[in-house]
C-alpha cells in the first residue's frame, strides 16, 4: 500500500517536471540563441575570409618594372642611361629579352639609339653561372653605321643595361641568327661573353675596354 503510493507520487512528480519543461522551453531556446552584449552580428564575422578586406589587384593588370636602358648621347659619342617602364616578368630569360626589345626600339626622350630598327631579338636566356645569352637577328650587324667607337656603344649599350638591371646577369654573350660571330661590325671581339664597363657614360670618358680586344688580334681566352 506505502510502495503504490510512492510510485503514485514519483509518476506525479516527473509528470510536473516534464509539464514545466515543455512550457518554458520556448524560453530556454531565446536564452541559449541570444547574442551576448557587445558581439552583435560575430556569427557574420567568423565567416568573413582572412585578408578579404584587402584589395585585389584586378584580373588582366599588367605588371610592370622600371627599367635602365643605355643609349647614345644626341651630342657626344658614350651612353646615356634612360628609364623606361616594361612589362614584369618572373622569367629573368624573358625580363632580359625584353630590355633588349626595347633597346631595338629606340629612346624616347632625345636621345641616339644603338641598334639598327629592322634587328629582332631571336631568343636570349641565363645559366646559372649568370651568363645571358642573347640572339640577335643579322640586321644588327647589317645594318651597322660601323666605326670602332660607334659598335663599342652599341654593344655595351645591350651588356651595360642587362648587368645594371639584373644582379644576376654577370656577363653577356651577344649571338647573331643563333652563331658566335668574331665581331658585329669588325672591331669588338663577340667570341665570349662580356663584363658591363660603366666607362662609356657620359662624364666617364674614354678608356680602355678591360677584357675586350679589336677583333685582330683577338683578345686573350677567358680566365
């Protein structure tokens, strides 16, 4: 008689208990998904991508680098250096082609150009030993006003602004239509690679080219 009682009043009490939860479980649910104060809206942060507050450059922008490019003095016979914007590229091969190209293209702030128009850069690339070899079409050799003075500047005008634009360039090998040519106008010797020589600027004068001989005699052999 006790023991049905008591399973009477323990069946009547969890029927309150579960009574009460199911009336104020509206209330446990507005609790439990409230924004705590001071954090409104840190569900929509959290969901923001690291960095996207930062501005993205827009796709087809082009790159570009400033570049030193040696061309002749308009009233003396050395170079003169003119900057000029060019494309930017990861491939030193294709960033040194490119300085050439625009060599071949001319200046455009008063100054003589080095290279005859018609030449076309046929190829270039860099060992690893920072040799950049450079191909050049037969018009640049063809084409040549010539005089000893006058192939110097054009040459050092390619090998100057190869060396002061890439740190890894340590010399340069000029090729005409893929071949190692003895000179490109007959007097400086193209049969190895060669050191920039910063003698040519204007203010430097003029002053033995270290290293590179007329083509006869030739030069010694590369150390």
């Amino acid at each position: 008689m006790i023991v049905g009682r008591a399973n009477a009043l323990t069946a009547l009490g969890l029927l309150v208990l579960l009574l009460g939860v199911v009336l104020t479980a509206p209330r446990w649910t507005r609790l439990l998904t409230r924004n705590v104060p001071g954090e409104e809206g840190g569900d929509e942060t959290t969901v923001v991508p690291t960095g996207a507050a930062e501005p993205e450059v827009p796709a087809g922008v082009e790159q570009k680098i400033t570049v030193k490019l040696f061309f002749l003095a308009p009233d003396q016979p050395a170079l003169l250096i003119e900057d000029r914007e060019v494309a930017y590229s990861a491939d030193l091969a294709r960033q040194v082609r490119t300085v050439v190209e625009e060599l071949v293209k001319g200046p455009q702030k008063g100054l003589v150009g080095t290279l005859p128009p018609e030449t076309k850069v046929i190829d270039s690339f860099v060992t690893a030993a920072g040799i950049a070899y450079v191909d050049i079409s037969k018009e640049a050799a063809q084409k040549h006003p010539g005089g000893s003075r006058g192939e110097l500047l054009s040459v050092y005008s390619i090998v100057n602004s190869l060396a002061a634009n890439f740190p890894a360039v340590k010399r340069v090998q000029i090729l005409v239509e893929d071949r190692q040519v003895p000179t490109l106008a007959g007097h400086v010797d193209l049969t190895r690679p060669l050191s920039s020589d910063m003698t040519f600027l204007v203010g430097s004068g003029p002053s033995p080219v270290p290293g590179v001989a007329p083509a006869s005699p030739a030069g010694p052999p590369p150390s």
